[in-house]
C-alpha cells in the first residue's frame, strides 16, 4: 500500500510539496515538487496512492471552524480558512480532494508543523528515525532545500500513521485533523 503527503500550494504557479511512502517497505518512494491541480491528482492516481494526507484546510465555504479553535487552544499555530491567502488554499484543498475521492482515494486534513511538535521530534530526519522509515540520499538532500518537499513528507508520515492506526486526532463536528502522535520524549520543539 502508498500513502502520500501534500504540502498544497493557494496558487497553481508555486510548489506543492508531494512525498509518497510505500507502508509495507517503510521507505519513501518519491519527493518531489508538483504544480497544477491536473499534475498532483495524475500523480497521486498513477502512484495507486490509497490515502493522502493534505496540509490545507479542506471545507467547501472556508470559515473558521471548531476544530481550528481546538487547535489554537492546544497552541498550534493554524491560520482559520477564511484568513486571506488561505481562502484559496481551502477553496483549492476541496477541489483537489472531491476529485480523488472519485478515484477511491481517502483524503485526511493535517498540518505538518503542528504535526512536528506534537511528535516532539527536532525535524523530519528524527521523524523518520523513529518510524523506521527509510530515506534515499537524493530524496534527503531535496528536504535540506525545500521546506515545501520536509513538510509533504511530514504529511506523508500523517497519513502512514494513519494507515497503521497510530495517528493522533483532533476532531470536531466540522472536522479532524490528523498528526503524529508523541514518538519521543526528549526534546522540546
């Protein structure tokens, strides 16, 4: 089985962050950036990914929701749908994933850096460590320079745990959001 992490751009023209990870052989297959609607749902469909998880806001009409207050309140750092930029980010989100559902893929919300500091590792390599999933040096190299391809693969690590029941989830009545659950307890982030 694959599962994948998106790191979505509002804008078409920016890079969205896609990391894929094969479940059975704990290794990431693929880390790379993509940019039109059409080249990440070709992608994610041609990769027989059955499940992704998004870093963006996935609502019809963006507004803020109980679930953004029950992140807030837990002090990560989420900026409501309905702020600014994010309103195309939302607006973009819910498009993309009513396309994949189609195709039988199975859509969940994160937020990768909340993700981060909730699995109180330092960065995405200790992340990574402590799923025992394997990383090729071409593959680390491109996290070193892109924020964007680290955070896809943060969201790729969202939906593995997923997969293995072994996600943590703050859900609401308009939504859930999925992280990492604490996987060390050493370090403050």
């Amino acid at each position: 089985m694959k599962v994948a992490g998106i790191d979505l751009a509002a804008k078409e023209n920016r890079c969205t962050g896609y990391a894929s990870i094969d479940v059975d052989k704990s290794m990431i297959i693929d880390v790379l950036c993509l940019y039109s609607d059409d080249n990440i749902v070709n992608k994610i469909i041609n990769d027989r990914i059955a499940i992704a998880a998004i870093d963006a806001p996935i609502i019809k009409n963006p507004r803020m929701r109980n679930v953004d207050r029950a992140m807030i309140r837990r002090g990560f750092k989420v900026f409501p749908p309905n702020f600014s930029w994010m309103k195309l980010l939302s607006t973009r989100a819910f498009r993309i994933s009513n396309i994949l559902h189609r195709y039988g893929v199975k859509i969940i919300e994160t937020h990768p850096r909340s993700a981060l500091i909730n699995s109180k590792c330092k960065d995405v390599y200790e992340v990574l460590k402590l799923l025992g999933i394997s990383i090729g040096p071409k593959h680390r190299n491109a996290l070193s320079f892109n924020r964007n391809l680290a955070d896809a693969v943060i969201c790729a690590c969202v939906a593995y745990l997923h997969v293995k029941g072994n996600d943590e989830v703050i859900v609401e009545n308009d939504g859930s959001i999925h992280l990492i659950r604490p996987l060390c307890e050493c370090n403050d982030v």
